[in-house]
DNA sequence: CCTTAGCACTCTCCCGTCGTGAGTGCTAAG
DNA sequence: CTTAGCACTCACGACGGGAGAGTGCTAAGG
C-alpha cells in the first residue's frame, strides 16, 4: 500500500533535505517537521516545498511518521544511505586522536590492559557502549610458558602469547614437584613450542605421547602433563563492555523494558560474540543497524564494529553499541580509528622494539 | 506532630502484626491494608483491630503511609527491628549450602576466580546484586614472585600472594635480561622476602639500597629494580560486582531515574568500597539501611555485609545490594554462611594440604 | 513547471472533572 | 478490649475538550 514506487535515484535536492533531516534527528531525538528543516535555512526553501519532498520520500521508504501530526523520522534505509553516501565522514579530531594514542601507548601494558583500555575509549568517545572481542586464546601463538609452586601439587601456569596476551591458571599435578623442575619444564616448553598455536602445540602433544609412549623420560613425561592441563584454556573469547552508564542518559532508553531487555542483550554474550566475529574479516567498519540482525531489532539499536589484527592474523573485533540515531559522521572515524590503532599497539607489544 | 509518642517496648501482638506487615511488604511490594492482614488469618483478629495497632505503630515510627487511603509500609525502624528481634533468620537450606560448597571449591582455582564466583553465588542465590571487594595487594603476604622475558627489555612480573591471588603486570627494565637472570632473580626475591608483605618489603628495598650503595653486586642491584618496579601494584582494592540485570526486575526500579542513580552508584567504586571496608572488621552481618548511609539514601536501598579473611586477618568485604524491602530472613544466612566459606576456601588455597 | 502561501484536517498532549474503589479513622455496641 | 458499621479521603482511570504542532491539499505566483 505504502511505498508503491520502488525507490530510484534521488535527486541531489531530495538527498540534501534527507540529509538534514536525518541530522537533526540524531540531535534532538525527536520526529523532525518539515518547517524546522526550512527554517534551519541551509537551502533556502519554504517549509511547504519541503514538505512534498519529504512526503516523496517517505513514499520511497526513507522517512517514516510516528503519527499523522508529528514530524519525520528516518528509517533504516535512511541511515544505510546516508553512512554510504550522505555523510561526510570527517576526520576524527587530532586531539581526540592524541588522546586515543597516548591511552594506548601509556607505560608498559600487557594485551589485556589495552584492551581494556581501548574499550573504555570506546565509550568515554562516544557515549555509547564500547565493546572489544578479545582473541580466542586457542588460536594465538605461544611465546612463552612458565610453571610457579603454589602449594602442595599445586601449581599456577602462566602463559603468554605472542601478542602480549598474559593468562594464568592454577592446575594440579600428579606429584609435588620442586621449583628448579618447574623452570625446566617451563623452559623445555617454552624452547620446543614457542611460535606455534595453542591448539597445534596440544597435538603435537598428544602425538608425541603416543609416539614415544615407552621410552619417555621424565622431563617429557612431567612437560607433557603439565602443559595439557595448562594450555586447556577454554576458547573463551572475553567480551569487555563499558560506558553501559552513559548509554541510560540516551531518550532512546526513558523506558524499563527497553532498559532491562538492553542488559539481557549483554548478558548473552555468546550472541554478542557471534554477531561482532562476523566482522573479523574484511578490513573497514561495518554497520548493523536495527533489525538487520535479530539482536539490535527490537531496540532500534546500532552496532558500529571493526575487527583488529596483527598483520594478517585477525585477533578480535570492536564496536560501539547505541541508539540508532547515532552520530555516525563521529563514530564511524573512531572506530576505525581505534581499531587501527589497537592493532598497532598489539603489533609493537609483539615485535618489541617497533616504538616510534 | 507525628511519632508524638516515643518509641517504647512493644506488646507482643503488636510485634506480630508489625511482623506479618513486613513480611507481606516484602513479598508484595505494595502497601499492605489492616485487611490483609485480617484475612491472612494468622491471629484471628479483625480488620478493625489490626488497624488500630497500625495505627499505633505508625505513631511511634514503625510504618508509614504514601497517602491517607493506602495501605502502610514499614520504615526504616521496622526493618531494623524485625532484622533484630521479629525474624527467625532460618539456617540457608542444605541444597543452597551444598550449591555453594560446591561452586567454591571447584576444580583448581587461584583467589581470584573464587572471587568471581562469590559474586555470582551471591547474586544467583538472592535475585540482588551480589558485591565482593578483593584484598589490597599491599597488605597481601608474598608467597612467590617470577619473571618471565616478553620483549626488548619488558618483562612480565608475576606476584603470587599468600592467599592465592595472582597479578601480573608488564615492566620494563634498564636493561635486557635473559631468562636464565630473570629467574635467579625471581629465586633471589622469593627466597628473601616470601612471607613478608608488599608493603614491608617495598621498605625493605629501601633500606638495602640505602646501606650497601657502593658495593651491591649486579643480581642484588637488578633484583631491587625488578622488584620495586614489579611489585609497585597500585593500592587497587578491586570490587566485583555481579546481578545487575537481576535486580532491573525489581519493581522499585520501575523509575529510570532510580536506574540511572543506582548505576551512577555502582561507578564510584571508592564510595562503595569505603562503606564496605567498615564492614571489614567485627565478625557477623551487618545490615545498612535506606539513608543510614548516603549511599543508599534517595534509593531506599539496604546492603547486607559481612568481612571474610584468613585466620584473624581481614582481608575483604562481601554484601548483598538491594531493595531496602529485602528477604532478610534468607539473605542474611546467605551472605553469613558464604563469608565463612569463602574465608575457609582461601585458607584451603592459602593452606594447600588442608582440603577436607 | 516548480515554489509557496493559505487553510482545513488530524493527531497528540495536557488539563480538569468525575466516578470508583481501596483503605482508613472514628464511634458505638457487644 | 474487640468488632461491626459508616463516613471520609485520596489515588487512579476514564472521559472530554482545548491548544498546538504538523501535515496534505489547493490555488496563486514566478
């Protein structure tokens, strides 16, 4: 019944008035009338003409009406067309972008802390929620492995990978074993598996079992247990969340159900995980925006997400969470940005001495 | 004008029916009529007469009404006083104890994954959102620190505390270390300083640089800079908190306003552990409530806290944050029972042999 | 043919009114 | 001291009308 003509090329007119209509509606949060945007005075047009543009584009799906007396809103089409090609994406500001350089790069840090920080980034830049996917342990490189006495049998392992990723686990061994034996195995580990990936490392572990089954000596027999049991990291890939206190201030979320239904979304973090690794690959933002995807639907929600790496190697994502309406002209750049960055950050914790 | 009368020992009866008014409070969240309590039958007396001792009660502070024709709600006096002396604080059901043994002592853990699953026990079982501030490093006994090589001079310092917590953090030395000096020098420190406190043996290295300045040798000169640099962990007492989302569920979060100051609330990690930390001494449960702290006060909130800590040494707080309308008669026993045995699983770790 | 002024129309939103029902306080009888 | 009865109060929801914002349409003007 509605939008019968299917949508066409817009004429540069039709696009400005889109454009500013879609602006002033991530201001005010509020349905956009056809007289504000003549009165906003950029293109010299009365709120009439206006009007019939905006009437056309409804028709063509961009726009749509809370009721029959109330201004405009844009659609999800609207805000696909405009990321495409309304907007001008504008740099991200050099102190903005010095002060994401200086977070990062502020005193020695291991991965994790980067991470942290760059999700706290995330939100403290764009009043949204800031979300960064931490590697799956199981797919990074060992650099190093290192065994500590706890107490009795017990013993904490602590492994690094090539990233800078510290992670550490208590296991337990068969016998107590003293300290010296511990930096053996460590050592002994650390020599004949650094470089290769967490999950080759335990099959080579198991062929090695197999292999040399009768003839293993001790130091094998101890490396090969002790390793097995501390490189069954679980495949959890974290998620950090942050700014989850600024995105309450937003219009958007003035009722509970939207609230509560919010935080169920982030408790479902297997979901988040999923939807954001989708972005991994493929270099550049992408945006989901509303129910292009089950999660963000009901919300009229956004997700802002770019994936970061070293070199090749995707490692993770990060995203920004929020209302629809969203600045996009602002967070699109930082996300890039960011992401950009944090690879580099990881690349240099990596190589070592790439410092500027 | 009001509460003219001062508070005196109450009658029996009128402490029964204050009693079922706060429990039905509890259960209902909605002011509770001199009917109600009539028709619950427990006492067999009239509407009329419980009103009249409603009546009473509000006089003298116990219950108060929203509007002249509402039903009444219990004050904060009430609360305190049924905590005290009205409820039977029943033991926590065997299944919820075993839930939590359980929970607790699962599977080889270091402190602070027993933390996080205190938090969430604590949320789990009371539908509230559960707290649980860890030890300040710097009171925290050394049981064994470690160095491992990452990168050009960075090295990766590991503290393993005597109550089983583990940190780590990256450094960056003067100069580049191989492994085999890492760990002479990570032997050097634990032999030495194993069993004294961070603090103490920050002092400690003071005073040895201080006196042997000129004829320090290069393991003593570069352990002191290890160590200073790796054990100048920041006073954090981190805070844990679980059940966010739970709690969204309460009716009195029916206002986002209130939502948005219960999570300004949770942002300042300061104030919320400050308030917890004079929970930390004096054995057993302590209740606040509503503005007897200005934590809680605009949000009728209460927090039910205890200490935890190994042998006569505190080291933490936990507690349960919610609505001042809370199930005291089950939560109090719960935060109780899991300060002792989160106090017994870090002995246990601390302990090593002790298991049951 | 495009633009614009004018106007009628349609909604939502805000208020004030009113009826209803829950709950109370008081009084008088048991 | 308890309880039944009754009048009173007050929040809540429904109803209704007026105001204001915004639209769609039409007809005049460049």
């Amino acid at each position: 019944m509605t939008s019968s003509q299917p949508p066409r090329q817009l004429s540069p007119r039709d696009r400005e008035i889109l454009r500013d209509v879609i602006v002033a509606y991530i201001l005010s949060a509020e349905p956009v009338s056809s007289r504000s945007v003549s009165k906003q005075g950029r293109l010299g047009l009365s709120a009439a003409t206006i009007r019939n543009v905006m009437a056309d584009l409804e028709e063509w799906g961009y726009l749509a009406q809370p009721h029959t007396s109330a201004g405009r809103v844009p659609t999800r089409a609207a805000y696909h067309l405009f990321i495409e090609s309304l907007m001008q994406a504008r740099r991200l500001p050099a102190r903005e972008r010095r002060y994401i350089d200086e977070s990062l790069q502020s005193s020695p840090a291991d991965a994790g802390q980067i991470m942290e920080s760059a999700t706290k980034l995330l939100s403290e830049l764009s009043h949204q929620v800031g979300i960064v996917v931490t590697p799956a342990l199981g797919e990074t490189v060992l650099k190093a492995i290192d065994f500590l006495p706890l107490s009795g049998r017990r013993v904490l392992c602590v492994v690094v990978s090539g990233d800078g990723f510290v992670d550490n686990k208590v296991i337990e061994s068969e016998e107590e074993l003293p300290r010296e034996e511990l930096v053996r195995i460590g050592n002994y580990l650390t020599e004949n598996f650094a470089g290769a990936t967490l999950r080759e490392i335990r099959a080579r572990l198991l062929a090695l079992m197999a292999e040399e089954r009768a003839q293993m000596d001790q130091l094998l027999a101890r490396s090969i247990e002790l390793a097995r049991a501390g490189l069954s990291l679980e495949q959890r890939q974290g998620v950090l969340l942050d700014g989850t206190r600024e995105v309450l201030n937003q219009p958007e979320l003035a009722d509970i159900g939207r609230v509560r239904r919010l935080f169920e979304t982030f408790a479902d973090k297997a979901r988040l995980v999923a939807l954001l690794s989708q972005c991994l690959r493929g270099n550049g933002v992408r945006v989901v925006i509303g129910d292009d995807s089950a999660l963000t639907s009901e919300l009229d929600f956004s997700l802002v997400a770019t994936g970061y790496g070293v070199g090749e190697r995707p490692l993770g994502a990060l995203a920004i969470f929020g209302p629809s309406r969203m600045e996009y002209e602002r967070v699109i750049p930082l996300v890039d940005y960011l992401g950009e960055r944090l690879s580099r950050a990881l690349a240099e914790s990596f190589a070592g001495e790439a410092r500027t």
